[in-house]
C-alpha cells in the first residue's frame, strides 16, 4: 500500500476549485492529493437543496473508503464547512492528521463586511456587495437549516479528536469570525496548533495569503514533537 494521501474537502455552496491551489502545491511538492465534490455542490441552488447534511457526510465517507483500500494514512484538510465535515472522520482508524482552514464556529464578521459594502459603495465597485448577496440568497432556508444541523454536530465532536490537528483562520475573514480558531483550538487541546493570518479574507486560495497558507500545510507534512506553531490570541 501507499504511505499517504492528503483529502482535501471544499466549502459550503463551493466546488473543488475553492482547494485547487492547494491540491496543485501538494502534488508539485510529490504528494499525493485528491479532492472531492460534495453532494448536491457545484452546480445549483435547486441541486444544494435536494442534498443534505447527511448527504455531505456520505460523500466524503465514500471516498475515504476507496482510499483506505490504497493508502495507509490519511490527511483530512477541510476549507470552511469542509472543516466541520473533516471533525466528523477525524477519529477514524487511518486519519494521522487533520487540517482545519477558515473553519466556522461562529459566522459572519459584520465589522469586516460593513466594511467591505461601504468602500464598493464609495468606489462604485460592487463586486463585494454581489459576493455577498449571492451569500446570503444564493442558497434556501433548508440548505442553511442543514448546515447549522452540520455545525452542531462537529462542536459536539471535537473533544474527541486526538490525533495532531492544525487550525488556520485569517482574521479579515469575513464569512467565519476569527474566533471560531481558538474555539475549535481550545476544544481539541493540546492537540491542536493555531496559527491565525493577518489578512486575507475567506476564500484565502485567491488571497495575498495562498503560498503563506500552503507553505504551512506542506510543513506540518514534517510534524515534529515540538508544537509546530506558537498560538496568538
């Protein structure tokens, strides 16, 4: 069998591409990584709405069982809701590591997106206004109702991780508040590494950020005894 493969695990109403960047970075450093499409994602609010949190959990579960038959170990890397359904296969036999990125506890940093709509309105560029419309509408109240069904569930999960687990969360993040960092930190214990990013906004493969944040990931590929990263409250 093969040493290891790194699953990386996109967002919620996103698609693999969120993860793209990173699935190129580590296969350029010779890893092997492999990315998956959740259920009813990638395509349309209709097709998100049928799918279900369930759903979500099924789709990653499916590919984990095919890997288990090729690889020995597995890292989890979960963007956004991909992190909350990451903490949900982390105490599985075969999981050596899990990578949590922006990674939601608590949701939307009015502060940051005040701020982003008062400077498109002042500027008359409104692409960050329509960012978040479409954030906000783009999805149906059943597809939300699943996603805090989802949240419940992986808070309630994280005390059972024991396995080395790193978190990164960029603090400009406007869709998932810093905080939920040292939430998901704290929870996990002296497992956990946090490592917060001045910076950077959610979707932080298309950020400044990108190479800083692979550049982290590769190096927790080389876990040591020693904690990997100082946390900064």
């Amino acid at each position: 069998m093969k040493e290891n493969i790194y699953l990386l695990v996109h967002g919620f109403n996103g698609n693999p591409g969120e993860l793209e960047y990173l699935n190129q970075y580590l296969q350029d450093k010779g890893l092997d990584a492999r990315t998956v499409l959740l259920d009813g994602h990638g395509s349309d609010k209709k097709a998100l709405r049928k799918s279900s949190h369930t759903s979500w959990l099924s789709s990653v579960e499916t590919v984990l069982l095919e890997l288990a038959q090729e690889y020995k170990h597995i890292t989890l890397i979960g963007f956004s809701m991909g992190g909350l359904l990451c903490i949900n296969f982390a105490s599985l036999p075969g999981i050596d590591k899990i990578i949590l990125i922006n990674t939601p506890i608590y949701f939307w940093n009015l502060k940051i997106i005040l701020s982003d709509v008062a400077k498109g309105i002042f500027s008359k560029k409104f692409e960050k206004v329509a960012y978040y419309k479409k954030s906000v509408f783009g999805v149906s109240a059943k597809s939300g109702i699943d996603f805090l069904r989802l949240l419940a569930k992986s808070k309630q999960r994280l005390k059972e991780i024991k396995i080395p687990s790193l978190v990164l969360q960029c603090r400009n993040d406007e869709s998932v508040h810093f905080k939920s960092g040292k939430y998901i930190k704290d929870k996990i214990g002296g497992n956990a590494d946090l490592k917060y990013y001045d910076g950077g906004y959610h979707q932080v493969f298309e950020s400044e950020l990108k190479d800083l944040v692979c550049d982290d990931v590769y190096a927790y590929n080389k876990l040591i005894v020693q904690p990997f990263l100082k946390v900064s409250a």
